[in-house]
C-alpha cells in the first residue's frame, strides 16, 4: 500500500516540475485523482493567477471524484488568494481522502488546509516523500518563510579559480557547451542579477532562452553610482524582459534626467540604501520580494560573487570549471570580497551534484536548505 501511495505522489511530483520557472512566487504543485487504483485525472499548476493543481484535477474527474483519493504534493490553500481555496472545491466534489506531500510552509496557513479537511470527514495522510518536493520547491519555501528571494550564484571559472587573465580577457574560459547550457537555465529563475561591471564591460543582453510565454522575468542591475548608459543591449526587448536598475537612493535624487530617460526605456529604478559605499544587499533582497521575485541567478563577477556571500545570501552555487590554469597574481579571482579568517568558517556545500560537460565539469549543491 505504501509503495502505491509513493508511486502516485511520484506523478504527482514529476507533473509539477512541468511548471518550473513559471509558477513564482507560487510553488510548484502536481495532483493526482485515484479510484480503484486507476488515474482518473490529474493536474499541475501552471503560473501564478491561474488554477490550482487540485482545482485542474478535479474539474477534469467531474462527478467520478466521488470517493476517490487525492494525491497532491503540497497541502492544498484554505483562504482565498489569486484563486478560490481549493479545501472548498475538495470537499464539495465528494473526495474522501487526500493524500499530502508536504505541508505548506506558510505560517500562516500551515496546517489549516489539512485540519478544514479531517473536520469535514475526509481521510488525510501527510509527509509523503516530503524530502523531494521540499527539495523542489527550496525557492518557494524560503521566499514565504524568510520574504527573501532564493540566490543561486553561477561562477564558471578555470582550473585555479580564475574568471579572466590580469588583461581583463575572459572570452572564453569555459567551453561553448557550458555556455548554451547557462543560458539555458536562466528561464527557471525569475530574474537574472549581474554587476554594473560586467554590463558596461560586455553589454550583454541576459534574455532568458528556451521557453518564455506568458513568463515574467527580469534583469537587476547593481549600480551602485548609476553609471548605466541608455544606449546598451540590456534595454533590447525591455518591454518584454524588466530591467531593474538598483541604485543607491541619493542618486535617484542627484540624476533626475538621467532617472526620467531610463524609465522611458521602461527600466525600473530601485532605490536602495548604503552599506560601506555600496548597496546594501539585505535591502535590495527585500525590495525585491516586495516585487513578488521569489528565485535569482545571479551571474555577476568575483566582486559581486564575494560580496554575495559575505552578506550570506547565495543558497545554492553552481561552478562550471574548465580543465584550464590561468595563473597570475593580478588574474581575477571567482570570488572576492572580505571571504572568512578561518577555515572552520568556510560555507559546506551539500547534496553536491557533478555533471560533465565537454571538457567542462559543472560542480552544484546547496549552501544551505530550507
């Protein structure tokens, strides 16, 4: 019995992850309906505003729902939000038991879907293969549980640690292989984060590749003393992909014209306090969860990488690493910025995942979980 109430959660799980990238700051959610061991439907939530996983099941068994069983990977909503709650829709379609994956982290909602439930006669199992899903959703957990967003730094460096030669030349250290995949990845995330550095350096664009329909996702821009320029690749397609600009709240008052003109290139401009003559991070990430940016790469230089962990932010890392030495004293360090005294202090990283890619080895694992 137990192995079949995994094995439908399972489905549930893996139909959730068909939403990846696109249901922020909602989590990502799968359910299944089961009568007589036999899938009557399912459902997954696809981006936030629209149906429930649970409510897309449902409406799809109609009146077989009637005493079948629910699977579904999170604890489904008792109050109303951008939907009705689904613990109304559950009870009224006659199910008789839900069986849950992992409880909703919210604290203020924690617990009372399940309780509605159980108070209305219906049979309720929780904790099944909690530890996937949580993995699953650690954006969505840390983002409702902290109102922070979820840092996952991106470093691709050679053998020594090293992102460009003391020239400055870093095109490129990892293979194109590494790169496509990098780009790839950046539609999982709600928003992309690099340093003033680096846009002046490369203009690059930082569009998201692969699917983004209906997707809202935007590039930060740490500029401390709003050295941006107008002109740059960053504001092509600005009305598709948002462009924040985070600068310190003084210039914001010392650079009117220059504020006016970037909003007419439809940037948004953050203003965000001091630390040290530079951003302070904290404040940035909490103005950005006020923005409802739940889960950011953040793909900025050693400075940025460095500051990032000193103000103990990143999450998760990943590092692509090429079989190359560069060398050099004035070579530029993957990370920089205060780092730690000793070495009882450095950061372990856990559930490390490795991956080759070309030559190229792409090392991954969570700073911390939630």
């Amino acid at each position: 019995m137990a192995d079949k109430i995994e094995k439908y959660i399972d489905l549930a799980l893996k139909l959730s992850l068909k939403s990846k990238g696109f249901t922020s700051p909602n989590p990502l959610v799968g359910a299944v309906i089961v009568k007589n061991d036999k899938v009557l439907s399912t459902g997954f939530h696809r981006r936030a505003g629209l149906k429930h996983a649970e409510i897309i099941a449902l409406e799809k068994a109609g009146t077989k729902a009637k005493g079948a069983t629910l699977y579904v990977t999170l604890e489904p909503c008792s109050s109303f939000g951008r939907m009705p709650p689904c613990t109304d829709a559950i009870i009224k379609s006659g199910i008789k038991k839900v069986v849950v994956g992992m409880i909703d982290p919210n604290p203020r909602h924690r617990g009372q879907g399940i309780k509605i439930l159980r108070k209305h006669n219906i049979e309720v199992i929780s904790g099944i293969l909690e530890k996937q899903i949580r993995q699953t959703n650690q954006p969505f957990i840390k983002y409702i549980t902290k109102n922070m967003p979820y840092l996952t730094l991106k470093i691709a460096q050679s053998l020594d640690g090293k992102i460009a030669t003391k020239t400055g030349d870093s095109r490129w250290i990892t293979s194109e292989e590494s790169r496509k995949f990098a780009h790839r990845i950046r539609s999982d995330f709600d928003a992309i984060m690099v340093g003033i550095n680096t846009v002046l350096k490369d203009n690059p664009r930082l569009n998201p590749q692969g699917r983004t329909q209906g997707k809202k996702f935007y590039k930060i821009i740490l500029d401390t003393h709003l050295k941006i320029k107008e002109n740059m690749r960053i504001f092509d397609d600005a009305d598709k992909f948002l462009v924040i600009i985070a600068t310190s709240k003084k210039n914001i008052i010392k650079n009117h014209n220059k504020i006016k003109s970037l909003i007419n290139k439809n940037a948004i401009i953050l203003g965000v306090e001091e630390k040290n003559g530079l951003l302070d991070l904290e404040d940035l990430f909490r103005k950005l969860a006020q923005l409802e940016i739940a889960n950011i790469l953040a793909e900025g230089g050693g400075k940025i990488a460095g500051a990032l962990l000193d103000e103990n932010l990143v999450d998760y890392v990943l590092f692509f690493i090429a079989p190359n030495i560069i060398g050099g004293d004035k070579s530029i360090a993957s990370i920089r910025g205060s780092g730690i005294r000793w070495i009882k202090q450095a950061r372990e990283i856990k559930k490390i995942n490795l991956r080759q890619l070309n030559q190229d080895l792409l090392v991954e694992g969570a700073v911390r979980e939630y």
